[in-house]
C-alpha cells in the first residue's frame, strides 16, 4: 500500500520492483462521471441522487419547450470552440529498451493517471453531469472522452511506427474530429507528415467541403487536406435521403490519386511510390471496363502476402522498436481519427476490397491493424478514440461518437437537432394538438406514429425507440447536419462559385450516375431504416420490449378480418 503522503502515480513507479500495479488504484480514485443521459440504457444501475435529478429535468425540458429554429449562424463552430486551451491527450511516457514489459506498463498507467488527475482538477465543479446534452451549457466542462489506457496505447503504437498520419475528418463536422493537440503533436513534436483526409464529403455540399478544407490549411499549415469518399453521389436533394450502403465497390472512391500526390510530396523521392500509381491505373481501367471482381480477387491475394509478413497486428503487447523513417524502404501510413469518422472505410478503399470490418456502430475497430498497399506502401489502422474536448455530448452523439443505443436520455439531442435543421417538414411529421409549437418529445412521438412504434405493454407509441430512430438517421447522414466554418454564412456566395467547389463537385460528377443513391423516399419507403434497426438489435428500452413495426397500412389486416 502507498505511504501516507504519496500520490498514486508515485507509488506505482516506486512499487514497480515490489510487483505493486495501479490498476485497483485508477479504477477506485480516477473515475469521472458520465452525463446522466450518457448512462448506458438496461445497465441494471440505480444511480439516484443528482444524476437521476439531472435525468429528470432534461426529460422535463423535452417536454415542454418549445423548440425555435436557430439562423445558420448556429451551424457555425471553431475547433477553439470544441478544443480549448488547457485541453490535451495522454502521451506516452518516456521508454527505453532497458525497461521490462511490466515496468513500462507500470509506468504508462502512471502517466495515464496522472493526466487524468490532472484533467478532473481543472475542470469546473459538477462537470459533464450538468451540461447533459440539452446543448445549451457555455461549454466550459469536459465532455466525455476515451478512458481505456489500452486504446490509447494502441494510437501510441500507431503514432510510433508510421512515417505519415492520416486523420480522418469527417466532412460534417470536421470542428469536433480535428483535435489540434493531436495535429501539433505529430507535425513539431514528432516532425512527421500528416494528412486531413475530409471523407465522407458527398454526405455534405461541395461549398462547405471546399470552405473547411481552406480553414484547415490555414489553420494547419504542416498539413495537406485531401477530399475523400468511398461512395460519390451527386450532391443531395432536400428532404429525408435514402440509405446509401458504404461498401463495396471501392474503386469507385474520390481521393486515392489525391492522397498518393499528397504522400509524393511529403516523400520527395525517398520512397519508391510507382507501384502505388500503377495500382490505381490499373484499378480505374479494371472500373471502366467492369472488371473490378477480378481486380478485388487479385488485390486480395496481395493484401493477405503482405499482412502475413507483419506482426504487428494481433493486439498482443510487445516491447516498442525503434522507430525508423522509411524503414526498408516502406512507407507506412496511420489511419487515426475519432470513432466512426470512418478509417477503416477508408483503409478497404485503398487497398481495393473489405480489408478490415467496417460497421455504422462507434468502436468496431479494437485493435490496431496493417495491412500492404503494395510491397513499398503499408497501412496502419488505429482505434477511434474521443479526445477530450469541450463539445457539447448532443454532437457527440450526432456525429455518431457515442454509441445512441447507449442513451438513457436521446430526447435532449434529438432537441440540437430539431433547433438547427427543420426536422417536421423533413419527416413530413402531422403537427402536435397544441398548435403552440414542437418540443422535442412531440417530434418523438410524432415519428413513433408514423412509423408504428408501440410498446409492447400498453401499445403506447415507444417514443424512446423514435428517439433513436431520429438520431441513427442524423448519424448516417440522411438526416444532414453539416456543420460551417466561421464566417461561412457571410461569404456563401463566395464559396458557392470558388473553383475548387465546381471541381469538387464535377469529381464526384465522373461516377456512374446508376449506382448512386436515389432521391428522398416516399411517405412508406422508409423501410431500409427499419432493416438498419433490425440487424443493430440496440433499440430496446430499459425494461419495456418493442414488437417490429408492420409495414401494411392497418397491422391487423394480417390476421384477414378484412375478409370476414
């Protein structure tokens, strides 16, 4: 046990020859709350007190104000607003070959302790626990973010042993998956390239994309920022947008000619990059002429060669190397970012075939992954991890950081939503009794009716499961929630006729316009979102089980007393 006048971290480095671990210790004294709404939903947990009083009051508000559509201003957010000053992320603590595994798993514990230690003394008293996600707190508490040291160490690995880092952006909010320390981490301290892939852009217009692609490089002068997407569409219709399936077909992806001329840059010659273009020639001829089974097929084949070859994949802890620039005359590039901001989406439209597993739930990736591009070219996947950051847990959850199928409480968010895009109109929602207005618990309940959910016990309409039906939609991007650069909404014209957002746009004109998603369903084709829900198995209320949802207009015309 620790003297009286230790801390624990000094304990632990001071124990580590007496085989003294801080892991009873971190878990007992380092432990920071999670948002009432953020408790994960059936946990079995009776928390009481101020987290149930917070919980209450959030549902309350849900109910009964009145919801006002913000002006596009509000669409506006800095990463200054989302990461402060005073906010940074663990580090790995310093290391030698000398050390044993355990003395420098001790040591990491230590540090990531003390970071933690450090974070909760400088934050505000009551914390994420009053901010909620009702949206409207100053933004001065530390939202939620990643608290297992093993995912941290495998971004420790990743930073490490990659001679670039790629940090996939999602385009719709690249505010909240930009993290600076993170940037100002790899390009000075590290002196390593690095590369803001913006995917995901034809989730949102080619204006805003060209409009934060200027504001990254302005504000990161270090970094190349490359658009990206594994599935070009044309730019999207107002309304409610079909789910489009973000797999498959991966030589149809804008952005690999793009990032090999952006890793060319960075190179200078020092790594043989030919074979890299020859594969996306031959990749794009394959796709002109139909071929691209047979180029996956033989890309497969090369794929599987090369991570045989590497070791570095399985997860398992091993003693660090050294870290060597171009080592064997291998380019490895690290794919990190914030969950489902989609790395490995990115990874398999690289390499040209499902690589890795990619799923629309946060956290699919658990352990760090490579994979050869070509023998010259290696690709490293990282774990999303959640930085500390400022935002407020509404975007969290919108921007699909946070596992929805996890909150007690989707109401308040649903709420961010509805103030900042005009939510009835596009479900085409019937308006409440109460001509007042809509609060966020009648647009719940409105979208409960439409789509037929009942409870199973009372047959009320299962709000909390239309809840998170909404927020999975704003999650995928059928629902668009796009946020702006500042000052985006006083040069929009600008933008709107800038060059690069015509040569965005007629980028993402070349594909094939039949294998692009179609226009908004009707009022009954939303039966593909119902499917997503089937296959999740995540929409169960605490307690109150839901039947699925019929599609026939009258449930009971099953049974054929229509016939009678």
């Amino acid at each position: 046990m620790p003297r009286q006048g230790r801390t624990p971290a000094q304990a632990a480095v001071a124990g580590a020859g007496s085989g003294e671990t801080t892991r009873s210790q971190l878990k007992r004294e380092i432990r920071f709350p999670l948002p009432a709404a953020m408790i994960p939903a059936g946990s079995g947990c009776s928390w009481g007190g101020p987290r149930a009083e917070a919980l209450a009051r959030r549902r309350r508000r849900a109910q009964e104000e009145l919801l006002e559509l913000l002006p596009e201003t509000a669409l506006e957010l800095d990463t200054d607003t989302i990461y402060g000053p005073g906010l940074d992320f663990p580090r790995r603590p310093p290391w030698s070959f000398a050390m044993s595994p355990d003395e420098l798993r001790v040591r990491e514990e230590a540090a990531f302790g003390t970071f933690l230690r450090a974070l909760r003394e400088g934050q505000r008293p009551g914390g994420a626990e009053e901010g909620g996600t009702d949206g409207d707190d100053d933004g001065g508490d530390v939202a939620p973010f990643e608290h297992n040291l093993e995912t941290w160490r495998q971004l420790w690995r990743v930073l490490e042993m990659s001679d670039i880092i790629l940090l996939i952006t999602d385009a719709r909010h690249p505010a909240l998956n930009v993290p600076p320390a993170l940037a100002t981490h790899v390009t000075r301290e590290l002196g390593k390239g690095l590369i803001l892939i913006l995917n995901k852009v034809d989730l949102t217009s080619p204006a805003v994309a060209t409009a934060w692609s200027h504001l990254l490089r302005r504000r990161f002068p270090a970094a190349r920022v490359v658009p990206f997407t594994s599935a070009p569409r044309r730019n999207p219709v107002p309304g409610l947008q079909r789910r489009q399936k973000r797999g498959g077909g991966w030589s149809r992806a804008v952005g690999p000619r793009q990032l090999l001329e952006a890793c060319e840059s960075i190179v200078g010659g020092e790594v043989d990059l030919s074979s890299w273009r020859a594969r996306l020639d031959r990749a794009e001829e394959a796709a002109a002429r139909g071929e691209e089974e047979e180029e996956e097929e033989q890309q497969e084949e090369a794929g599987d060669s090369g991570e045989a070859d590497d070791g570095d994949g399985d997860g398992v802890m091993v003693a660090p190397r050294q870290w060597e620039r171009y080592r064997h005359g291998v380019l490895t590039l690290g794919c990190v970012g914030l969950p489902n901001a989609g790395k490995s989406s990115v990874l398999n439209a690289l390499v040209g075939r499902s690589a890795v597993s990619v799923s629309r739930a946060p956290g699919r990736t658990r352990y760090f992954q490579t994979h050869f591009l070509t023998p010259r070219v290696r690709l490293c996947d990282c774990p999303g991890l959640v930085f500390p950051s400022r935002a407020p847990p509404a975007l969290q959850v919108l921007a699909g950081v946070y596992p929805i199928s996890q909150l007690q409480e989707p109401y308040s968010a649903v709420g961010y939503l509805a103030s900042r895009i005009p939510l009835p109109p596009l479900l085409q929602l019937r308006p409440p009794s109460a001509a007042a207005g809509w609060t966020a618990w009648d647009i719940c309940e409105a979208w409960a009716e439409k789509r037929g959910y009942k409870t199973a016990k009372a047959a009320r309409n299962d709000v909390y499961r239309a809840a998170n039906s909404i927020l999975r939609l704003a999650a995928e991007g059928r629902l668009r929630l796009c946020l702006r650069p500042p000052g985006y909404a006083a040069q929009k014209d600008l933008w709107e006729q800038h060059p690069e957002t015509a040569a965005l746009a007629a980028l993402q004109e070349q594909e094939d316009p039949g294998i692009r998603g179609s226009g908004p369903p009707g009022e009954g084709s939303t039966s593909e979102e119902e499917e997503e829900e089937g296959e999740s198995g995540e929409e169960v209320e605490p307690g109150e089980a839901t039947p699925p949802a019929s599609t026939a207009p009258n449930p009971f015309a099953l049974l054929g007393e229509d016939e009678c």
